[in-house]
C-alpha cells in the first residue's frame, strides 16, 4: 500500500537546487524545479551513483558517474553514457541496457514536502 512520507519543509530547497533523502529504506533524489519538487531513485540503475552528486539543469539531472541524462518528470534516460566511443558504447549496452529511474509523486502540505512511496 502506498503511503505519503515528509522528506523536509516546503523551502528546503531553492529553484535549481537537488538533494539525497532517505525515506524509509531507499535512497531518493529530491529537486525542486520552478517552484515543484520531484522525486526520483537516488542511485543511478547503472552504477549506483548518488544522482544528487550530479548535475541538474532544469528537469535533467546528469549521473557523476556515466554521464547518462534522466527527465525526473517520467525518469526517462534520454542519453546513456555518451562519453563512451561508441563501440565500446554498444558493448556496455548488450552488458547492461539503459534503464529509467524510478519516479515518485510529490505534494507540498502544511510547510512540508511529500512523497509517495509504494
């Protein structure tokens, strides 16, 4: 069953801005893009790389590891390791597929921000 988990207030986070939370068991990726948050899994499906080491830019954050770019609205990966010659590229792929992140929905409620976690 899912259930709504405060993560932190309403301001914790400016425009622009990403942070790791841990709700319950799991790693999260929260940013806050023109004024809504959204949540995503923390690690990257790659490498388990903390997503929040990364970089955003606008509603893409950027895996430190790989370099593979996400849209935290659905978790799309929209370009899987694109530093890796594309031979090499190819064989990382039939080694291990790119994957999407797993989003979470989000709601700001009484000064805090909210999660749903399944």
């Amino acid at each position: 069953m899912a259930e709504w988990k405060a993560v932190g207030t309403e301001g914790m986070l400016e425009d622009g801005e990403m942070t790791e939370v841990k709700v319950v068991d799991a790693v999260l990726l929260l940013a806050r893009v023109e004024g809504q948050y959204y949540a995503a899994q923390g690690l990257c499906p790659h490498m388990r790389a903390h997503l929040a080491r990364g970089k955003l830019n606008g509603l893409l954050v950027t895996c430190p590891a790989h370099r593979s770019r996400f849209d935290l609205r659905q978790g799309r990966n929209l370009e899987w390791a694109p530093r890796l010659p594309g031979l090499i590229r190819r064989m990382a792929q039939v080694l291990q597929s790119p994957r999407d992140l797993r989003t979470y929905s989000t709601r700001v409620a009484d000064g805090q921000v909210w999660v749903k976690m399944d």
